[in-house]
C-alpha cells in the first residue's frame, strides 16, 4: 500500500541551488543540509516533507515521484508484474522505470502522515505542489493509464475524466496525485510538476519576479519554467483541498 508520495524535482547540477533558492521561497520551505551531495529536501513546519530536489549530470532534469509503501518487496514486485523494468538497486530503495520509460523511486515508509498545508504568497495567494503530471504520446498513452492504475490501485477521478486527461486520486494524507495527459504528439514521455494556486494572475508577477519565466496561460493554468529550466504549471484550484 502506497503511504507517502514525494514529488522529486530534477535539474541539471550546475543549476542546483538556483532550483533550491527558488522553490524554497515559492513553498515557503526551508532547505536541508545536504546529506548526499546533490540532494536536498525542503522541509516544512506546515506537514511532513513532500518535496526534494536532485541535480543531476546528465540532460535538463524533469520530475519524479518518490513511492513510499509499508511493503517493499511486494510493492516492487507489482511494478515489475505490471511492467516496470529495474533502473537500479540502492541500499534501501530502487528506481524502476515505467513501459514508457518514466522513472519512478520506491522506498519504505518512514511515517509520513500530516499531510502539508498551503504555503502563502504576496497579497493573500496561497499555493501547494499537489500533483504530478505525465505527458504522454498518443501511442503510449493507454498502457501507461493502465500500468499506473494497477501500480497504484488509486482511484480513477471520473469527475476529470477526458479524452486527453485521466486523474489517479491517492486517499489521504498522501500529497501528491498523479494526472495522465495524452499530447497530440509523439515524442518521448515526460512528467512535470502541477502547483495549486489560489489567483493565477496575481501569482504570475510574483514567481517572474523570483525569476520564472512565463510560457503561456489557458483557462485553468499557466506555464513557467522555474529559473533551472524546468517546466512547471500553475493551475487553479483550491490548494487546502487540492
């Protein structure tokens, strides 16, 4: 059983602490001391850590979900049932890629449980990181609903179901839940971090001014990449309840 999710943001190392700087102030987090070199967690007096950031050597980064469950052996062994192929073997956690070839991390539960409260902005914005969302071609997009249901066993939100949008709803406290985008493209698959955010057009001046850069707006949210590069999406919600 899926316990905690953690939403991993990865960017290129040299980039590392302009990624720290900015996602600490946009969260309201303070960061951690490094424990292993290229690793950081943002802790937060508003619930148990939810996010961390990873620089990596090769590539532009991306996103990832770090999978905590009360039973390792067994939970790992549904992924590779179900699809997963093994990435590599860590002292005390793995990470596996999906049939499309999204990484993903499994570690056992350490007690994560209170789930994080919305962090405040400028003129009385709130936001929270809540969901992470995979994009898809066309051509893997069916299997990679279906690996991601049986991976997980959450419940499929109806309520958003499209042609090219599926949501696996997670039961709290988990924080994060995983939306399944299917592009009009085909091109390789990648994952990107949603935040809830109470105003979209108050919030865009606020992160250009910690240094995002804005890439275009729909009705539901806008699109920045974040002073590293990496893509991100502020959607409009209700972040207490999101």
């Amino acid at each position: 059983m899926i316990r905690w999710v953690d939403a991993y943001i990865d960017r290129p190392g040299e980039q590392l602490d302009a990624a720290v700087a900015f996602w600490a102030s946009v969260t309201g987090s303070d960061p951690e001391p490094q424990k292993d070199p290229g690793f950081v967690r943002l802790r937060t007096a508003a619930g148990d850590d939810w996010l961390a950031i990873q620089g990596v050597r090769d590539g532009t980064g991306g996103h990832h979900p770090d999978i905590w469950v009360d039973d390792l052996a067994g939970f790992n062994g549904r992924a590779l049932t179900a699809g997963a192929t093994v990435a590599a073997d860590h002292d005390g956690w793995q990470t596996f890629r999906s049939p499309a070839g999204l990484e993903f991390c499994t570690a056992e539960w350490q007690g994560q449980h209170v789930r994080p409260r919305p962090s405040n902005g400028p003129g009385g914005i709130t936001l929270r990181p809540h969901q992470l969302c995979f994009d898809l071609a066309p051509s893997v997009y069916d299997d990679e609903v279906r690996f991601w249901q049986t991976l997980t066993e959450w419940r499929l939100d109806e309520g958003v179901r499209a042609d090219e949008f599926v949501r696996l709803q997670p039961e709290p406290p988990v924080p994060v839940r995983f939306l399944l985008q299917r592009l009009d493209e085909e091109r390789a698959a990648s994952v990107h971090l949603d935040v809830s955010c109470s105003d979209l057009p108050a919030a865009r001046p606020w992160h250009e001014s910690l240094g995002a850069t804005f890439v275009g707006e729909w009705p539901h949210w806008t699109t920045f990449r974040d002073p590293a590069g990496g893509t991100y999406c502020l959607t409009k919600g209700d972040p207490a309840q999101d």
